[in-house]
C-alpha cells in the first residue's frame, strides 16, 4: 500500500472499530482534565481516575485546591506516582490560573505550556479534549504504533507527531488520536501482542515489525 492508501486504510478501520470514542480520563471540566492529564504521566489512567474522584472530592478548582497544602495534595495522589513533582505542579498552576486567568484554563499552547507540570503533551490533550482544537497528543501507544504501522521512525514523539499531522486530515486529529489510543490497548500493545488480532498491523505494517514478531514466536 501507498502511505495514502495505508492512512485510508487506518481511518476506516479505526471508525468501524469505534464509531463512538470514549475519553480515558475521567473529568468534568477543563480544570479536572488538566490536573487529570498531569497525573497520568508515568501513571495508568486506571490509576488515575481511582485517585481523582477523592482529589475532587477535596477541591475540583483552582480556588478551592490553593486551599489546600503540596503536603496535602501529595498525600492524596501518592499511588499514581511522582507524587512530589505533580503535587507541587498542581498547587502551583492552580495559584497561576486564579492569578493569572481569572480561575480559569487557558486555550492557548503558550499559556498552557508555561504552567507549572504542563509539558505539550498535556497541552494537547486539553486543547483536543476540552476546547476541540485540533491537536495530536503523542503517548506511548501512538508512538509505537506510528512506528508499526510504518508512518514514522519512531525515534521521537515529536517526529512521530509532526509525522502524524502530515498525514491525517486535520480536522479528524482529535478523533483519531483517541482511537489509535484504544486500538493500541486492545489489539497492539507493547506486551501479550497478538498480530493475527492486529489487522491494521497485519495489513500495512512496517516489514521488519512483523517479521520480528513471527520470529519471537517460532524461538
């Protein structure tokens, strides 16, 4: 296949398989999506939204969390890890966005990225999840799947990103960078891969994936 024909392939495959998208994190608002993307770094989403609920229960805002401690706020988000960078990070960009934005998220790459924690990943996912505006957050399934599907080195996300937008239609990027997401969990993961259950790998994948895969599985 062409690479055009191989991302025909991809966007068809990816709407049959989920003609509905469901967000991984849970949140209500902009505010809970950031703090939510922030604490899913190095984290499982899973982790995450058993740990928000008793976080928000607390302070769902920037006005009541400034309320509380860094101490206060590591104590609760501990399980998902990195507990004292995000802690600080949540407590301070909460402090900037009453200061700064009248309370409220920023929707704007600039603004978004000079908060404390905020890297444009994250950023990404809040212009794209919350605001609508078209971006392509990188996380490990898409880079590795990029990098299977043959569409990009994957030698880093900002390669794989850059690569993503030139050749998906900009105005699906916020659909299908959540569909390659589930399609990564549930049919190419990293470990436990099924290529026979894979078919977007299956049928358009990078020669040298498939053939390593099939030679794993006879040694």
């Amino acid at each position: 296949m062409t690479k055009k024909e191989s991302v025909n392939f991809i966007i068809k495959t990816l709407r049959e398989l989920y003609p509905t998208i469901p967000t991984p994190l849970d949140h209500k608002d902009p505010y809970t999506l950031l703090i939510a993307v922030l604490l899913s770094a190095q984290s499982t989403d899973l982790r995450v939204n058993q740990i928000t609920p008793l976080l928000f229960e607390k302070a769902d805002n920037p006005y009541d969390m400034i309320k509380l401690t860094v101490n206060d706020i590591q104590k609760i988000i501990k399980p998902v890890g990195l507990s004292p960078m995000k802690s600080k990070g949540i407590h301070g960009l909460s402090q900037i966005l009453i200061d700064k934005h009248h309370g409220r998220v920023p929707q704007n790459f600039e603004d978004l990225e000079s908060l404390p924690a905020v890297g444009h990943k994250t950023a990404s996912v809040v212009m794209s999840q919350a605001f609508g505006i078209p971006a392509f957050p990188v996380d490990t399934h898409i880079h590795r799947l990029m990098y299977r599907w043959n569409l990009s080195n994957g030698k880093s996300v900002v390669q794989t990103e850059k690569d993503a937008k030139r050749l998906f239609p900009k105005e699906l990027w916020n659909d299908l960078h959540l569909q390659i997401i589930w399609y990564g969990r549930e049919y190419s993961p990293a470990r436990g891969w099924n290529l026979d259950k894979d078919i977007i790998t299956k049928t358009i994948g990078r020669k040298s994936v498939i053939n390593a895969y099939y030679k794993s599985k006879k040694s």
